[in-house]
C-alpha cells in the first residue's frame, strides 16, 4: 500500500495530524468554558468597567483564533478530498464580513456588480473557515482600511482583501507564505496556506503585493462557474 505524507502504511493519521485533531477538540472545549465565563463576568461587571470588558473581549477574540489556528492545521495535514458544489462567492464573503466586522468595525465589503454571477465550484465551509481566518490575521494589523473587493472579469472572479499599516518588502513577501515559521506573521503565513490548499482545487489562484502607502493586497482569482455548464 502507497503511504502519504499524513498517513501511515495501515492508512491511519500521522501522530502530527492526530496531536492537531486532538488538541483542536481541546481547544473548542476550552473556547466553550470563555464563552461561558466571559459572559457571566460582563453581566456582574459594573457599567464603568470599560477596561475589564476589553480584556474579556480580547480574551475571547484570542481563544477564538486558536480555534481557527488549529482548525487550518488541521485541514492542511489533512490530504482527503473535500466535496466541492456550485458556491456564491458573494454570499460566502457577505457571511465572512458579517462576522469579522463585529470585532474590526472598519471592515468593508464591496462588489462591483451585485448582479454578476460569483459562482464557483468549491466547498462552501472551507472557503468560510479559511477566508474568516485570513481576514482576522490581515486586520489585526490594519490601522484605518481593511476591505473586501469583490469583482467578475470575463471568466474570472476576483477577491481582492487589501489593509493598510506597515509597509512590506519583497523578502517579506517571500517568506509570508511559510505556514509554520516561527516569526510574528506565522498566522499569516498559516492563513496563506490554508487559502492556497483551499483555492487549488477549484483552479484558483492566489498573489500577494505591497501597497504603494503601505500594507498588503491579496488577490484570490476563481474560475466562474456558469449556471449552463
């Protein structure tokens, strides 16, 4: 029997691939117990305590992005085929903004033509799962612009996620891609390659450019799936 990189000879996960499994069950138990806790703390706090209730909600944001930090581990370990259907892309990032805007209020979503057809051939919860996490490591560095483009050119749609803050040199650009480097952009480097291991199959497309002012633009491109075909 052929063995993968993530399984053994009996076909069974890799000891890194269980350890991921494992501790995101963990995690999610524990991400359960802040929910809970950070919940009752904010009901009993007094209406002065602005700065406790910041530190709740930073712990809460923090626990929730561990969650996603293994999730994508997970899923990049992971080598089984995911089941891919037609998807609306414009739903999945309206979604996506939804939920990341109530922790980064500057987020905006625009789409160039709102009746343009954003459908691809993708798997809806893994386009959700890693988009979300993407957004959540790009913002935490943005300062006054973090959106979201969402456009239709002749066959192709395009997600352009662009913020503003430090600006990025080329070498950066080359090693932002490492899922696993041990440096501050580590999340976005892991975050990268979840969109990549994410995208390949629907024959997307991911790059990576410094803005002119400073910060970053990602452009994902997707081949349209037309409703006839």
């Amino acid at each position: 029997m052929s063995t993968s990189p993530d399984h053994n000879a009996e076909g069974q996960p890799h000891l890194a691939q269980r350890v991921a499994r494992l501790l995101r069950h963990e995690v999610g138990d524990l991400l359960q117990t802040v929910y809970s806790t950070t919940a009752i703390l904010s009901e009993r706090l007094p209406r002065e305590a602005d700065l406790e209730r910041r530190l709740l909600g930073d712990l809460k944001h923090r626990a929730e992005l561990c969650k996603l930090e293994l999730d994508a581990v997970v899923e990049i370990l992971n080598d089984q085929p995911r089941s891919r259907n037609p998807v609306d892309l414009a739903l999945v990032f309206s979604n996506v903004v939804t939920q990341v805007k109530r922790r980064y209020p500057i987020l905006f979503l625009r789409q160039s033509d709102s009746e343009a057809n954003c459908l691809v051939w993708a798997d809806a919860q893994a386009l959700t799962t890693a988009f979300s996490f993407l957004l959540l490591t790009i913002a935490q560095s943005a300062r006054s612009l973090l959106g979201v483009d969402l456009s239709r050119q002749k066959l192709q749609i395009i997600c352009t996620l662009e913020r503003d803050g430090y600006p990025l040199n080329q070498d950066q650009l080359s090693w932002l891609r490492e899922p696993f480097a041990t440096t501050q952009q580590a999340l976005f480097g892991l975050a990268l390659a979840l969109i990549q291991r994410t995208i390949e199959p629907s024959g997307g497309t991911l790059e990576v450019f410094p803005r002119e002012l400073g910060g970053l633009r990602i452009e994902v491109k997707f081949p349209v799936l037309e409703p006839c075909s």
